[in-house]
C-alpha cells in the first residue's frame, strides 16, 4: 500500500506493504479472523461523504442511561453520540497499557496491546449487542467462567490465530505476492475515496471497529491475505493436493453419501406411481450388469423430473439432513452400485442408486450456498486446524504479566453504568 500512503498518510504508516513484507511478519482462520470483506461491506453501508462521528447514531443501537449523569444523553435518557463514547474508551484504554506493549509472544513475533484490543473489542461487540446494555462483567456465562473470562479468552484464541498465521507463513516461506498486494492497495483506495480521506477513513477504524491506528489494521488485514497462500502451499490449489486417505476419513466421520435418483412427481392420480413402476421394471433385470450404472444413468437423463439430474448427472453429494427423510434412510442402507426399491416421499416417487463418494465433487449444502468448494477442499480446511495445533506447540506462547492484569471490567467500565 506504498501508494496510497503517498496521497493519504505519512511514508512509516504504509511503507512495509509493497516490499511483500507488511509491517512486523505476517495472518486467522475462515471465521475467526476480523475478515477486510465484512469491514468493506459495513463500511459501504455508511453513507457516501457523512459526518464520521454521527455515525454512532445511525449504525449502533444506543445505550440506556440516566439523562441526569450523562451530558450526551437526550430527555428520554439515550445516548446520543455513542460513537465519541466508544472513542473515548479506545483512547483510555491505551493509557492503560502502552499501545506497543507486548501481550503475548512466541519466538521474535508477538502481539501488542493495540493488536490485541482490537479483538477483544470485537468480541465484546457481540457479546453485549455493540454495547447498547449494561454489562455484568461478573455474570456467569459458561460452566463457571464470568463474562470477563470468556471475552478475553475468545480475544486472545482470535488474536492467537493471527501468530499462527504468521509462524506458518514463516515456515512454508511464504509472503504476499505482488499481485495481491496490489489489490490490497486498489481496495483500500475505493475505501479511502469512500471516506473522503485516508484521515476520516483510520477514524471510522478508531470508532466503528477498535483499531487504535492504522498501522494495527494494517497488521490484521495483511496477515489475513496469507490465508489462501498457505492453504495452497498445504493442500494445493482448492486442495487438490489432500490425500484421498484425509478426504476419504473426512467423509466417512461426517456421513457423506453420493447418490443418482429418478424421481417422478406426485400426481392427483395414479399416473406417477404407474410411471416410476415401468421405469423399475425396466431398470430391474440389468441391475447386475456392468454397464449398470450407465444404464441407470441413461434413463435418469431421459425420465427423471428433477431438475438437478440434469445439471448434476454425476450424481448428488450429501449428508443425510440434507435430504428429506425417506430418501435418505434408503441411501443409508445401500451398498455401492446397489439400486433402491421405489421410494415414496413429499416430492413424490424415487428409485436411488448409490455411487462412491467423488471426493472432488461439490457438496448439495455448499452448491446451496452458492458456492463450489468440493469435498477434498472442505476436507482440507477441517484438516488444517490439526496443523495450527502442530504450529503452536512449536511456537510455545509466552503471556507476559501485562496480559495476566488485563481487567476488562475496568476498561469497559462504562459499559456497567
């Protein structure tokens, strides 16, 4: 991001970007890591050129308190600027600690206060509705875990993956390629322009997110970007490179079936039953050939009223709650290449023949999601927390006594009013 730090912000914010080596080493697994598309998407919901301190009033639900004690707050008793609140906070809670003091380390990488906020900001974002309730930091939540407890502990496994991230970029020698690089710098000019500038845009970080400057954001979204490198590096490209042995235990523990059918709608009268027996009575005396399947096939292509046998000929990959009940008992109880009797259910009537499962194949679940991540790939990604776990016992994680005094209780303490 060079560039932009050229037009938008001084050279020391941005200048580690475009040598491929952002700032302190390098990344936080699919659903933990603070995602730059989902900061993108609610930063594109604000409006186009609007005042960034208003923006509390819009996007945060406000919290309760007595009009009385608090200046900001209007006649029925709700804050009206929540955003200058929450930017307060921010600022207090790096008085608390030094925005650079080391919270956890491992080896030369660690993460400090600002990086480590971040997260915990987030995390009690969802716990307390983006702050718009009192908050009982001693109320138990889980087992005999407070609030505090398990905010902070979520934090720090969010912020831990980030090390993670980056031992294993270290390890597989991996860095940012240019060419992401530069998208990463192309998508972050749409945003500044958004903005207005690069200054309004790091204030919106500051109140809207909890990252302390820019260069702490910086951090978290470069590492993000290490993500698909290293999983390529693991697994190959959309994990090609997963070993049929991973994949095929991998489906085996979740219950993944593959199957072709041929359904014939229900009708008010008996025409559907009559049609769906000649097909079996057809089907039935080549049950035992080779070409068998092939068979089966050719007259899926030509009767089955499913739309899906057209456009998934290769047959449906699913887990039993995926279809409806009969269909899926009956699967269950065939063996490879082994054709069903007639089964009835709500869409009407089925004969189903059981295939292996095509581990390169895509998920009815995923394609429902509108996406195409194959079994292998999905395989990989459930493989790859095993290898994190491997990461991090080389790492071994130090928690320096700065950690140890944390007290969100007292860095939130707003939050109980």
């Amino acid at each position: 991001m060079k560039k932009l730090a050229e037009k938008h912000a001084a050279p020391s914010e941005m200048e580690h970007l475009k040598s491929g080596k952002p700032m302190f080493s390098l990344i936080k697994i699919l659903s933990l890591i603070l995602c730059m598309a989902l900061i993108f998407a609610s930063l594109a919901a604000c409006d186009d050129g609007a005042d960034i301190e208003s923006n509390g009033d819009e996007d945060v639900p406000s919290e309760v308190v007595d009009s009385d004690d608090d200046p900001s707050a209007d006649a029925d008793g709700f804050v009206t600027n929540h955003s200058e609140r929450v930017a307060a906070n921010l600022e207090e809670a790096m008085t608390t600690f030094d925005r650079d003091a080391i919270m956890i380390s491992a080896g030369d990488d660690h993460i400090t206060w600002a990086e480590l906020y971040s997260h915990i900001y987030s995390t009690i974002s969802n716990f307390t509705g983006f702050f718009q309730n009192p908050v009982d930091w001693s109320e138990i939540v889980h087992g005999d875990e407070t609030l505090a407890v398990m905010a902070l502990e979520l934090a720090t496994e969010s912020a831990m993956t980030l090390l993670l991230y980056r031992h294993g970029a270290s390890t597989l020698n991996i860095a940012i390629a240019e060419d992401e690089l530069d998208r990463l710098n192309e998508e972050m000019q749409i945003v500044f322009d958004h903005y207005g500038s690069f200054e309004n845009f790091t204030q919106a970080l500051r109140i809207e997110y909890g990252f302390y400057d820019f260069e702490t954001f910086e951090r978290v979204i470069t590492t993000e970007r290490l993500v698909t490198p290293i999983l390529n590096t693991l697994y190959g490209e959309f994990g090609v490179d997963l070993s049929d042995e991973i994949a095929e235990e991998f489906a085996t523990r979740e219950g993944f079936m593959m199957a072709r059918h041929i359904l014939i709608m229900s009708t008010e009268d008996n025409s559907a039953r009559e049609a769906i027996d000649e097909i079996y009575e057809r089907l039935l005396p080549r049950a035992q050939d080779d070409d068998f399947v092939d068979f089966f096939t050719e007259l899926m292509l030509q009767y089955s009223e499913d739309p899906g046998s057209l456009t998934n000929p290769g047959g449906y990959l699913f887990q039993p709650w995926d279809m409806v009940e009969p269909f899926s008992s009956a699967a269950l109880e065939l063996t490879y290449g082994e054709m069903s009797e007639i089964v009835e259910t709500s869409h009407g009537y089925h004969i189903i023949l059981r295939l292996p499962v095509d581990l390169d194949a895509v998920p009815i679940s995923i394609i429902s999601q509108g996406m195409a991540h194959t079994l292998r790939q999905v395989a990989a990604s459930d493989n790859f927390p095993t290898v994190m776990q491997q990461w991090r016992e080389e790492m071994n994680p130090v928690f320096s006594e700065l950690y140890q005094s944390i007290d969100l209780a007292r860095i939130f303490a707003w939050l109980e009013e």
